[in-house]
C-alpha cells in the first residue's frame, strides 16, 4: 500500500541540528505511523576537514557546542573534545552502503552514527571505529558496509544524494534564510524535510524547526489522515520504536498539543518502568537511551578514548 504522503530528510551524521532534531521527528513518525513514507538523503558536509579548521573549529570548541545544543534541545552529549576533527564523507557513504545492501537499514546505521558521533570518541575517518559502533546495528553486516565504502556504485549513490542536496536555490528553505552554501552550491540544510502528496503537492520545512511546522504541513496536504494521540504510558513509545528513544525524545512524544514536553516527568515515569522490569536504561553521554528490556543498546567504542586535552 503506497502512503499518502512521502517526506525525504536532508541530513548528515555530523551535523548537531539534524542530530537535535530528532525529538521533533520522533514525534511525527508516532502522530503518523506509515501513513509517511521516508527517505534519507545524505548532505555530505565535508571531504575533509579543511573548512572546519579555517573557520576555527577545534575538537574543544566543538564540545562546547555540543554542550549548547545538549542545553537548548535535550539530545545526549558527552562534553569531551575529540582527538581531532574528521569528515562526514565516510560516514555518509556508510550509509548508503547500508540502503544499498540491506534497503531501510539505512535508518538504524544513520541512528547509530549520529548517536556515537556525539556521545563517543568516534572519527568518522577511521574505518575500524565505524565498523565497531555499527556493531550494535542487528540487520546489517558491519565489516561488509565498511568495505563498500570507496566502491563504484556506493560513491555514485552518494555524488546523486550530495547533488540532489544542493537544489535549494529559489526554494522555500531559501526564501527563509535557512538553506547552506559551503562548497558553491546553495544546498538544504540539515535537517529540511520536503514532503509530498500523492497528489503531487509539495510542501517544505527547510532546516531546524519546530514540531509544529511538520505538522501544520502535514494538515494541510491531507486532512484525513490518522493523527495517534500522545500516549500515557511511555512502554508504548518504546514498543513502537525498536531503536530506543532518549530521553527528550520520549518526553517530546507524551506532549499534549502545543504544551512544552516535561522531561523531569517523561524521566521519572521511565525510571518507574525500569523499575516494573518493562525497560531498560542504558547510559548515553550525559543521559540515556531507553528501550524495552533486551532491546536496543546505544554504541560503544571502546578502540578510542577522548582527549585529554584541547
């Protein structure tokens, strides 16, 4: 059964607002279910690392952003400096190495990349770092995604999303300010989100945004779909999503309308279930991931450590 409505996600593993993002999306896959059908596009942010050190960036100066974003949006953040800085590119193309071999995989590799890029001393650069924290992704072969890396057909599948990315001149995500322009092509940045009806309408929200604008885009290109109020209990957010949820995440998904999610009460009602033995809390940068007891546990690395100084 084809859905009503599609949505491709721009996105990229390293970038903090995709990563921060995550609540307000969590929110609308619960609302909306398979009524959407998702797509991943890969933004590609960098080849390497020469833009980031010439504009100033250091592994210290990006934890400390990390930290900011880890205030403003609730996402876990270890705030500890890498090594060194590293390039998305790989990343990426793992990725797609993933949807090529395995198609809807690429979901849970990009979850768990995200998830250790900013909680684990992971260099996207280091093809045995990559390969061990996709360890903890049950459907792929990790080894095997890690050797697809540089072939033909997966840099090919790459080059197509990097460029389908980098469309966004005179759009929506354009007129508002919100699109990126790094490399000489003005691009969507992540995490813009266009979805369209089958009828062929199509409607944008380009770069971060509020919950609220998916769903007043959703409300208008189709009014008859189902929309799954906030639950009661937070199990049932963690029988719907296999790969875990944070804690910001289940606390965005138990807001009521427009109310600000609490996640003093989202954390305590999923301490009781550990409790009850109905969950598990698994430790994740300066919070947790949350699954169903013998479910999903976040990524390790235990081949790196952190710097021990800036």
């Amino acid at each position: 059964m084809t859905s009503p409505i599609s949505a491709t996600l721009f996105s990229d593993p390293a970038c903090p607002w995709g990563y921060s993002e995550n609540p307000a999306l969590r929110v609308i896959e619960w609302r909306y279910g398979s009524q959407i059908d998702w797509r991943l596009a890969l933004v590609g942010l960098s080849e390497d690392t020469s833009r980031y050190a010439n504009a100033g960036y250091t592994p210290a100066r990006m934890a400390l952003g990390g930290v900011s974003f880890r205030d403003r949006y609730g996402m876990p953040f270890a705030p500890q400096p890498k090594s060194r800085l590293a390039a998305s590119s790989r990343a990426c193309r793992a990725v797609i190495a993933a949807r090529q071999q395995w198609p809807g995989s690429e979901w849970a590799v990009f979850r768990a990349l995200q998830l250790a890029n900013f909680n684990t001393p992971l260099l996207f650069d280091e093809d045995e770092q990559l390969a061990e924290v996709l360890s903890v992704v049950s459907t792929v072969d990790p080894e095997r995604i890690v050797s697809l890396i540089d072939s033909p057909e997966v840099v090919a599948a790459y080059e197509r999303d990097k460029a389908e990315t980098r469309t966004a001149a005179g759009s929506p995500t354009d007129f508002q300010g919100k699109a990126g322009n790094s490399d000489g092509h003005v691009r969507y940045t992540a995490p813009s989100v266009i979805f369209k009806h089958a009828d062929g309408r199509t409607l944008e929200a380009g770069g971060f945004q509020p919950v609220e604008a998916y769903d007043v885009i959703i409300a208008n290109l189709d009014p008859t779909l189902d929309r799954r109020a906030a639950p009661e209990d937070p199990a049932e957010l963690l029988e719907a999503f296999e790969l875990g949820l944070t804690t910001q995440e289940v606390a965005a998904c138990m807001a009521r309308g427009n109310d600000k999610p609490d996640r003093v009460a989202a954390e305590l009602a999923l301490l009781g279930l550990v409790g009850e033995g109905r969950a598990e809390r698994h430790a994740l940068g300066d919070d947790a991931l949350w699954s169903l007891p013998g479910g999903q546990k976040p990524p390790r690395l235990d081949s790196a450590e952190f710097a021990t100084a800036a």
